[in-house]
C-alpha cells in the first residue's frame, strides 16, 4: 500500500524533472514543498569538552531548526548526563570516548564495573559513538581545518562485546562507527551481543545492498544515516544533485522503514553554527519527503524515540 503511493509519488517528480530546465526547476521546488515537517530526533549528536560548544548553544540551535531532541554522544560522558539533567525529556545521555580511545587503558568501554555503575545510576542511557574502523578524514577550510588519521579499532575486540553485552543487559543501545568494508567483523559483534540493541552509524557509509542485508541478518540492528550528505560525506550521499532520493536507497528504508534513524553529525567546533545546521535538517526534510508519510514518520523521529529512553527526569 505504502510502495504503491511512493512510487506515484515518485513517477511524479521524474516527470517533472524530465521535462527541460524549467521543469527541473519546478521538480526541486516541488520537492522543497513536499519535505517532511515532522517532528526530527537528531540521533547523531556529539558533544565534545574540546568543540566550544555549551549544551544551551547546541539546544538553541536545534530550536531554531526545528529538532526536538538528540540521542546526545558526551564525551566526556558528564557532559550528557548534565544536558540530561538541563533539558530532560529532550536528551538521551550516551557515553562516548575520544576518537582512537575505544580500547584505551582509561576507556570506559574496558572498565565492566565503572560502566555498571553509571549503568545502575542511570546517568547514562546508551554507549557511544564507539568508534572502530575509520578512514583517515580531513575537514576543509570553511571554518577551520579539522583532521584525523585512521582508527583500526576492530568492532568485535573481547572488551568490547563485554561493553555492548552490559549495555544490552541494561537495555541501553550501542551506536558503532565501522566502516562497510569491515562489516562482516561487526556482524560478529552484533551476533555476539544479540540482545543489545546495535546503532549502525552512518549505515557504514556503505552501498544501500550492504545495508539491507546487515539489517535483514541482525534484527537487534538499526543503522544512522548521518554523514550521508555532500558536507561531510563527499561519495556517500544519498541525494543526487537535483535532490532526489537514490532510488536504491528508497527502496531499502521503504522495506525497513523501523530500522533507521536520521543524524546530523556535529562534532566539529565549525559545525555548531546556524547556517550549517539549518542546512542539514532541510537536507533531511526533503530526504524524508520523498518517502511515504509513514516511513518518513518512523525515520524522522519514531524509530529514534523507540530505541532509547526520553526520561522527563
Ligand atoms: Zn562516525
């Protein structure tokens, strides 16, 4: 039922877009009009001690962009729990380490007791961003330069599963950075912590086939599709120049339309800026939009709201 509307829907614009300049030009204002304007849950939050960014400045952002709440990565994690404790109900706290630091002697991930004990006190709700197999990157000059090297963390490294299996004993999700190349060793951890629940960031950068079957395999897993826009993920954008949707991709969040979420990503000092913000949600507006009502429904905030907590206090 829902495939059958989208399709017209999508018919619709094609011929739109096929009919010379003119047309193309009505097709993008078409799609502009037609973005989703429900509620977004950005749930792909980093809020960095070294990002110059206070959780008032990154609320009064959202605000003025129209996103109601964040699965928020703090790192250090105090910095989450006191959003939480600011605007309850508005942020889930997650627990994240710096880049590289997954399996550092002073990571949270590799310490089962200390996590408890934040688990039990309920301070934080979810772990990550777990960063493990990613590709060197560097940032542009629009607002500074920012750089990494590659991080070869391997997603299903003992310590970890031990972390994600406390995680799913709490019932708290796991968000993983593994890049898609890498996607069979994560596999093995999602596998390995069956009742937790799995966040795929960025659904690995990876091909919408990859996708599909990760998820089709592992029902404890859902995928993020942060980073997937020309200002951050040059190669993996999901929007083709004129804004359509990649047909491809359509189609697997039509068929798993409970298994992803939406994300901005920010997590760079230049990132955390009106122009920049406003930007991405529209880009995910009009992602959405071309989707069923429904799908978009779920993937624009529902799935977000499912998987993790929105304590009030
Ligand atoms: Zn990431």
């Amino acid at each position: 039922m829902f495939a059958s509307l989208r399709l017209d829907r999508r018919a619709m614009v094609r011929l739109l877009l096929a009919s010379g300049a003119l047309a193309a030009l009505r097709g993008r204002a078409a799609l502009a009009e037609d973005a989703y304007a429900g509620p977004f849950v950005d749930a792909h939050a980093h809020l960095n001690w070294d990002a110059g960014v206070t959780i008032d400045a990154l609320m009064a952002l959202y605000d003025a962009a129209g996103v109601r709440s964040a699965l928020l990565f703090g790192y250090p994690w105090q910095l989450s729990a006191d959003a939480h404790d600011r605007f309850a109900g508005r942020i889930v706290p997650f627990l994240a380490e710096g880049y590289a630091n997954a399996l550092h002697p002073d990571s949270s991930y590799v310490h089962p007791d200390g996590l408890e004990q934040l688990l039990t006190a309920g301070v934080v709700h979810g772990l990550g961003e777990v960063i493990c197999r990613h590709s060197a990157f560097q940032l542009g000059a629009s607002g500074g330069y920012y750089a990494e090297p590659a991080n070869s963390v391997p997603a299903d490294h003992p310590e970890l599963i031990r972390a994600y299996q406390t995680a799913g004993r709490f019932g708290v999700p796991v968000n993983i950075h593994q890049e898609w190349f890498f996607a069979e060793e994560l596999e093995r951890a999602f596998q390995a912590a069956a009742d937790t629940t799995f966040v795929w960031a960025h659904a690995g950068h990876g091909p919408a086939e990859t996708a599909r079957a990760v998820l089709q395999r592992n029902p404890n897993v859902v995928a993020d599709l942060s980073a997937r826009t020309p200002w951050i993920g040059p190669g993996t954008v999901l929007l083709r120049p004129n804004g359509t949707l990649d047909p491809a991709w359509a189609a697997v969040l039509d068929e798993y339309a409970d298994r992803f979420l939406v994300g901005l990503d920010l997590f760079a000092p230049a990132h955390y800026q009106m122009g920049y913000v406003s930007q991405l949600v529209a880009y995910y507006r009009g992602l959405l939009g071309q989707l069923d009502p429904g799908v978009a429904d779920l993937i624009g905030h529902a799935n977000a709201e499912r998987i993790a907590a929105f304590r009030q206090a």
